[in-house]
C-alpha cells in the first residue's frame, strides 16, 4: 500500500487521542501540539486527573478538549476516557511529552493495515536521562512475571503509548484504579488471544520542570500484586492447584514415618502429626475443588468477554467518519 493511499485510509476513521494528565502544564501543550500535526484528522482529549497546577488551561489552550476524573489514580482515568469517548481507533498517550508523536501513525497503520485489536509503543531511549534504571529494572521483572504466568507478552509492557481498536476498548472490563492499568490490559489480550503487536518507538526525558508519578517501589508492588491477582482470577487452576500440590507434599512429607512406623510397631505414636497430615490432606483435596470450580467460572467469563467484543466491528473495516 502506498503511503498516499495509507493516508486517505486512516482518514476514513474516526481516531481519538486520549492524553491522561496529572501535573503537566509543562508538557501537555507539546503533546496536544505534537499529535495534531502527527495525526490532523484526530480529535485530542485531555483528561486531567485533580491537577493543582495549570494543566487543564494549558491543555484548552492548546486546542484539546478537556475533561476531569475526580477519582485519583490513572485507573479511574483511563475507564473515564474509554467509556465515555467513541471512535474507531483510540490512541493513548501520557502527556509528559517523552512519546514520540510521529510514530503514532505507524503505530495507527499497523493496528489497520494486520486487523489488530493492540498496538504498543517499545520504548526506545534517546537519551541517558529517559529511562530512570529502577524503572527499567521495574519494568523487566514485572514483564518477566507475566510472562511466565500468561506466556508470550510484550518488551515493554507497562509503556504508557498505546493504539486500540474500538472492540477492544468497549468489552475492556476495566478494574484497576492507578498505574496497573497497563498490565491488566496486556493480560485481557493475552488471556482472549488477541491479534496484538508491538513498534519501536524513540522515548525521551522530561522537559525540564516535568517530574514522573510513578513511586518505584510503592507501584511497583501494586504491580505486582495486581498479576498476582489476576493469576488467581484468570488461571484459578493453576494458582489452588498450586497451593493444594504444595500442601499434598507437606502431608506426604509427614505421613512416610508414620506409616513406616505403623508397619513396623501397628502402634501409632505420633499421633498429633498423624492428625495434622490428614488435615493437610483434607486442605490439598480442597484446595484442588475451589480451583476446578473457578476454572469453570473463569472459562464462562471468559466465553461472555469474547461475545463483548464480538459485538464490535473488527479494525480495519471501512467506515466513514459521522
């Protein structure tokens, strides 16, 4: 397809960017300003989140529509702006001005061109400053989790650049409130076996004055504990069947010299351990039904997401803007 004929494609659709802002006076304005050049069909919206600083004048300013979620934390913001705006093709963006505008019509062409439901921006530093090495660190360990509990994942999994397609964003079940949003939003693709993909994109430091939201290590654990929790909702099988084979080999543990003895004396001596074993059997067999029994709810919840987002037309079919 020729670059011409790419471009008189996308513009057949209705594409919105949704920019979530806490803070950004400094850099919202380049980010509005950025994206319009980058994508001039696009309508920009802004959604600020309790700033106390000039963000939402700045951003009107620029030319966005503006909007407010009193609800502190990204979360809350990112279901505003999917239940609230309507298009065919949604970017997402951070608005610190560290995304690089240019590549969201790549980014926009890709999700049309292969049909995909998801398309996220790999950070690629550009200068030393760009990616704080906690961060970074932060980043590998949580995207390795997710790995090896949902299997194939992203590079860069918690990167705030993102392209979606409109059925995608409207059967999102969303339940995060802060900067989990990203990973449960990796996991919903994952579990559904959505068509996804991943562009290189430059990342860049803040503009002076900018400073990051993210708290390492407080969000971080957040993080975490939001994969942990969607392990258990997602895989219920695999997370009780995992506790009940823990507890059936601590009960194996304790019953081999308990039965050796049996055999040898028919006396029972340690009977508080004999008790305990059986306990801890009893628990293992009961760990194994509550999973047996959510895996089957999971697999019905699953089967309802699927028709939800069924309903929606798929990306890449021609429609023209209303």
């Amino acid at each position: 397809m020729s670059t011409r004929s790419a471009e008189s494609r996308l513009d057949t659709y209705k594409i919105a960017v949704l920019i979530p802002c806490y803070n950004e006076e400094v850099a919202v304005a380049k980010v509005v300003t950025d994206f319009q050049a980058a994508l001039p069909t696009a309508t920009i919206f802004v959604f600020d989140n309790n700033s106390t600083d000039n963000t939402v004048a700045v951003a009107r300013a620029a030319g966005a529509e503006v909007f407010e979620e009193r609800r502190q934390g990204k979360g809350f913001v990112v279901r505003r702006m999917f239940n609230d705006i309507d298009a065919d093709i949604y970017v997402m963006v951070d608005g610190d001005a560290t995304y690089d505008a240019p590549s969201a019509r790549r980014m926009v062409e890709r999700l049309v061109t292969d049909r995909l439901d998801m398309v996220v921006g790999n950070r690629v530093d550009q200068e030393v400053a760009a990616y704080r090495a906690g961060h970074r660190t932060g980043n590998w360990l949580l995207t390795s989790s997710v790995a090896s509990m949902f299997g194939r994942t992203f590079t860069d999994m918690l990167s705030g650049y993102r392209v979606f397609s409109r059925r995608f964003v409207k059967s999102f079940p969303m339940l995060s409130g802060g900067f989990e949003i990203e990973t449960e939003l990796v996991v919903h693709a994952l579990e559904l076996g959505l068509p996804v993909a991943e562009i290189d994109t430059p990342y860049f430091a803040r503009p002076e004055g900018s400073t990051s939201k993210l708290n390492t290590w407080r969000d971080g654990f957040r993080i975490l504990w939001m994969i942990l929790q969607l392990y258990r909702s997602e895989r219920p099988l695999m997370f009780f069947g995992g506790f009940g084979a823990v507890l059936a080999l601590v009960a194996i543990g304790l019953s081999i010299p308990i039965v050796v003895t049996f055999v040898e004396t028919h006396t029972v001596p340690r009977l508080p351990t004999a008790v305990l074993a059986m306990g801890l059997t009893l628990m293992a067999f009961l760990s194994f039904s509550v999973g047996l029994v959510l895996d089957t709810v999971t697999r019905g919840r699953r089967e309802m997401k699927l028709l939800a987002y069924l309903a929606h037309r798929a990306p890449g079919e021609e429609r023209r803007k209303a």
